[in-house]
C-alpha cells in the first residue's frame, strides 16, 4: 500500500512538473508572432534579451504591453521574464536621497492624509486646519516640485501623508518615504509587485506600521521611519488576485479588500472561467495573523464546458475594488462590490454590502444591478467565455461614503458605474432613501473611482468617454491611441444630500487641442475642502471648482513633460483612479493613467499657494 501511495505522488508530481509553464513555450504562444518579425516598431527577441527580467515583468505589469498581456496568468509573465530577460535588477532607486540631518515623519501630525480618506467614512473631505489651504488660495497654486518614477509609463499610487512624509507606491512596485515640502527621498523599498493602494500607518507602541498590499496578493508591514520590512504575508491564493483598493483600520486591526484579474484571464478561450472570490480580510497590525476573512461568493463548482470544450466554473466575482468605509458606532463595516464573472449570478454582485466589524459577518446587502454576469471576452464577438445574458458590468469601482445630511441624519451614498447616485439607509439595512442619475453609464462610464462630500452636497464625477472606433477602439486599448472623442465625458454634478436633487452641473470640458488619449471624462476621484472641489480628467487637466456653483477656480494641464527633483524623465497624462491629495498648504496629483488608453505618464506632481 505505502509503495502504491508513493507512486501516486510521484505521478502527481510528475504531472504538475509537466504542468508547469516554460518561458520558451510562453513567447512561442504569446509573442513570437509579433517579435519575431521584422517589424521597425516592435523591438526583436534579441533586444529584449538585453534587458532586465524585472523590467520586462513591469511591462507586462503596468507597461506598454499591459493590454496584450492580461490573458497571460502571473506564473506565465514571470517565467517569460526570466526566460528573455538578462540577470540582474531593474534600477529603481532615486537620486536625490535627503540630507543625514532630516529625518521622516517629522513634521507636524495636524495635516495628515492616512490612507484613502483623511477620515474613515471616505468622504474625502480635507477640514480647513488640516488643509492648509483656503479658496483664494486654490487660484493661485504653483508647481513646487515633480518626482519622475523611473521607467513607469502610469502613476496610479494614492499617496498617504504622515507628519510631514509622503508615503506612495508604484508600478514598478518601489514604495518611497518622501518628504513634504522639498520631495527628497528618506528610503526606498522594493514589493514583490506593482503598488497601487494608499499606505496605512498605524502606531505601535514607539513605532509607526506602513501596512499596504500589491498588486499579487502580499501585504506588507514596514517601519514607517526606515522602510524595514516587519511582516509580509499573502492573503489570498488565487493566481489572478488584485491588491487595488485602500485598506482601513480600526483598533488595531486593518481590513483588506480584493479584487481580480481574473476578468481579463477569459479572454483567453481556453481559460476555465472563472474561480476567484471577492472577499475582505481581516488582520492583525501588529504581526499580520489573519483575525476573519470574509468570501462574498460560495465556493465556485463546474457548471458546464464552452462550445469549445473548456470547463466553466462558477460562481465567480464580487471582487472589492475600493477602500471600505468604517461605522465604529453601530460596529459596521461597508463595502461595496463589482459583478459577477460567470454564472449562477449572486446577490452580491453590484452591492453595498454591510458586515460585522469583529467578525466580519454580512449583515445586509442593497443589491442595485441584479443579474450582472460579465468578462472580458465579452468584448468579443463570438467569443467562448462570455456569459450568455452578459453584462452590462456596472460594477461599483467607488466607496460608500457615510455623511450626515444637513439635517443631521446619517446616510451612505455610492456611485455606481451605471451613472446613478444611491442614498441608503444604515439603520434599515441599506434601504434607498433616493436616487439620481448623474451620467449615461457604461463599462467605463459612470462614477468610477469615488466622490466626495462637505456635509452638505455629495460631488460625482463621471467618465462616460465615447471611443470613436478605429485601429485601437474594442479590445485594442492601445497606450495612448484609444481614439477618445475629445468631446464626451460626464462632467461632474453637485447632490444635495437631503433628496438628492441636483445644485448644478459642471459640463465636462472639450480636449483642446485634441490628441492622442484625449477625453474630457472624469474617472478619477473627486477631492474637497471648504468651498472647494478637486475633479481631474483623462485629458490630464485637473481643476479645481467652487463648490457653491461649480465654477472653474483653477486648472493645470499634467499632460506635458516636467523638470524632476530626482533627475529622471517624466512627463504626466490622464488623470483617472486615485484623486488628489491635500495636506499642510500642499495638493499632491499622480500623472499618467493609460488603462483604458488614454495618455501614459511617470510623475507625482507637489503644489503650493504662490507666496
């Protein structure tokens, strides 16, 4: 019995060794037909070789071939990587280190930005003593230093500022302590993979916890004063896991939301979609033991083959792409949810979604979008992996905001990707108070990164960008060259949080002049102080308007090259996910977001009132 149990093993071993992918099989499959011609534009096998496997990873990450790489599982990029690529790092590290006598973290704690939110409720609202800056300040904002993030083609990273730190991630999955006011660098680490989430800084005891997660599953904790790793654990095991949204914290223990790249995986026809779980994980700061973990779907089973024989499993989903916003005093958390990928549909999907603060429990869902079951391989025609009565991927991309109305009722309010604005009722299990359109909706449409509120209003921002077809238009994408019309996007609209009804709308601005990338829609998150509304665009301008009537108070267009304080070239672009940052008299923007195909960029941009 023992032998026939060994060769068991053994042929299972066997089997998974066989399994295992080969980086020469990988480029033979997925890129010697384009590398292997004698093609100007595209660099030959021999070039590649010259460069570093990291290098090649990030490109495949977050680079030029982000869009022709997303079928492509992890193990597959790093073993391809590793196949053309030469030994050796990819320099990252920046050149304008600080001087011995300054030290992080510093500076004073009054104006500090922890994570996604100055606040838990994830109203992005900046108070005035924490800002620094007042409304006729905001009209006369200088450019005070840049940060170029070497060999980036995006700038995705929501940075975190901690007494007087500038704590930001980035594609090439190097995390910086940068300080406030001059951008020197006091250290640099190096995550596993690409860094998107804002940091979390937790105090413990004498030292300070820097608590984030990248882009394939791990979560860090370094000391916040040297950049020394303290614990460093993966929390989900699936291949195709996203580390995206922000995590939270409270008393000690930090929550941490995921979501999937799985989406993307069936595009590829012989993918088994589709097996990932949305889920929200709880865990200890101090050493990273998980305290619960929360799936937001049952376990996925076979549920059929594909017209080509592939097996289909389900259900799949719910992942969790935003920050999750924390009801200390019903002892609440609520999150918020994207679609399903395959069938059976769950309820979910497209949800506001309200769980047990110390056990993680789902206490009531508000469902919006029922029945929304969609993938990538639905942006093709024919394809084999798209569920039959697919979409329409409404997904909700942005965090439940929990904010008393003038009235001083508290309410929570999430945007979804479908255009319209919801008001719940924390007190009757997420019953609609009210609901208003603020834009047309669509895969890339409607609220997608987050809104923000003083109290009074709730502010929306929506994409709705229209491609116009053309070489780069559908499953394409190409970096910069998506062919946007320069003239639709969804502005952004004014609610008033009693009703819902709308104080006004800001009409999105035409692309001029017109380029490459270019759209006037609003994906990114929308950033406040008094009186002032922070809104930025794919076009790269990032204005600032009066929250009183929406009227333009300020605008700088990012797209264009910038003088670095750390020597390295950069230039900005679209401006979508992470919004601005604002603390101590000092707006922080990231600068290049080409996702969806709108304008790479490289560059973390400062500004200041003009003294």
């Amino acid at each position: 019995m023992k032998s026939f149990v060994i060769l068991i093993v053994a042929a299972s071993l066997a089997a998974a060794a066989f399994a295992a992918p080969s980086g020469e099989d990988v480029y033979k499959a997925r890129c010697a037909g384009c590398h292997d011609q004698n093609t100007p534009r595209i660099p030959p096998k021999e070039a590649l070789q010259k460069l570093p496997a990291a290098r090649i990873l990030r490109t495949l990450d977050f680079g030029v071939m982000m869009a022709i790489a997303y079928p492509i599982k992890r193990d597959e990029r790093e073993v391809l990587a590793k196949y053309l690529g030469a030994p050796g790092a990819d320099e990252t590290a920046s050149s304008n280190p600080c001087a011995g006598t300054m030290r992080p973290m510093a500076g004073s704690p009054l104006y500090n930005w922890n994570g996604w939110s100055p606040a838990l409720d994830n109203a992005r609202y900046q108070p005035s003593d924490k800002a620094g800056l007042t409304l006729g300040q905001m009209r006369n904002l200088k450019l005070k230093w840049a940060f170029g993030f070497a060999g980036d083609i995006t700038a995705f990273a929501a940075p975190t500022v901690y007494n007087g730190t500038v704590f930001v991630g980035s594609a090439s999955g190097a995390v910086r302590a940068l300080d406030v006011k001059t951008g020197c660098t006091h250290w640099t680490f190096q995550a596993n993979g690409p860094v998107r989430m804002a940091m979390l800084t937790v105090p413990a005891g004498t030292r300070t916890s820097l608590i984030f997660g990248d882009q394939i599953g791990w979560v860090y904790s370094l000391d916040a004063a040297s950049g020394q790793q303290i614990w460093r654990k993966r929390i989900e095991d699936h291949e195709a896991v996203r580390l995206t949204g922000s995590s939270a914290g409270h008393e000690g223990v930090v929550f941490i939301p995921a979501a999937s790249w799985e989406e993307t995986r069936a595009l590829d026809p012989k993918y088994a979609c589709c097996t990932f779980r949305g889920s929200l994980t709880a865990v200890r700061a101090s050493d990273g033991t998980i305290v619960w973990k929360t799936f937001l779907v049952d376990p996925p089973k076979k549920t059929g083959v594909t017209k080509g024989g592939t097996p289909t499993y389900g259900p799949s989903g719910a992942g969790v792409w935003s920050a999750p916003t924390v009801d200390a005093k019903r002892g609440l958390l609520y999150i918020t949810t994207g679609d399903n990928y395959s069938h059976p549909a769950t309820k979910t999907s497209d949800a506001v979604i309200a769980l047990q603060i110390k056990t993680g429990k789902i206490v009531w869902t508000q469902q919006t979008t029922p029945a929304d079951v969609y993938n990538s391989a639905c942006s093709v025609k024919a394809s084999d992996n798209c569920p039959e009565d697919s979409g329409p991927d409404y997904d909700y991309g942005s965090s439940a905001l929990l904010v008393k109305t003038p009235e001083g009722r508290e309410i929570l309010v999430a945007g979804q990707k479908s255009g319209v604005v919801y008001a719940l009722d924390p007190e009757q299990k997420g019953k609609i108070i009210w609901e208003t359109r603020v834009g047309k909706g669509g895969i890339n449409g409607g609220v997608q990164w987050g809104m923000a509120s003083d109290g009074q209003k709730v502010y929306a921002a929506t994409a709705d960008s229209m491609k116009t077809g053309g070489a780069a238009a559908g499953l394409a994408n190409l970096i910069g060259n998506a062919n946007y019309d320069p003239t639709a996007g969804g502005g952004l609209t004014a609610l008033r949080l009693t009703d819902g009804s709308k104080a006004w709308f800001a009409e999105a601005a035409p692309c001029s002049p017109p380029r490459p990338g270019c759209s006037p829609a609003q994906e990114g998150a929308v950033t406040m102080i008094p009186g002032v509304v922070l809104s930025g665009s794919l076009d790269g301008h990032m204005r600032a308007f009066n929250a009183e009537d929406g009227k333009v108070l300020w605008d700088f267009d990012t797209a264009k090259d910038f003088t670095t304080i750390n020597g390295v070239r950069a230039m900005g672009g679209s401006l979508s996910g992470v919004g601005p940052v604002i603390s101590g008299g000092m707006v922080f923007i990231n600068s290049g977001y080409p996702r969806n195909g709108g304008m790479p960029g490289n560059v973390l941009l400062a500004f200041g009132p003009d003294e």
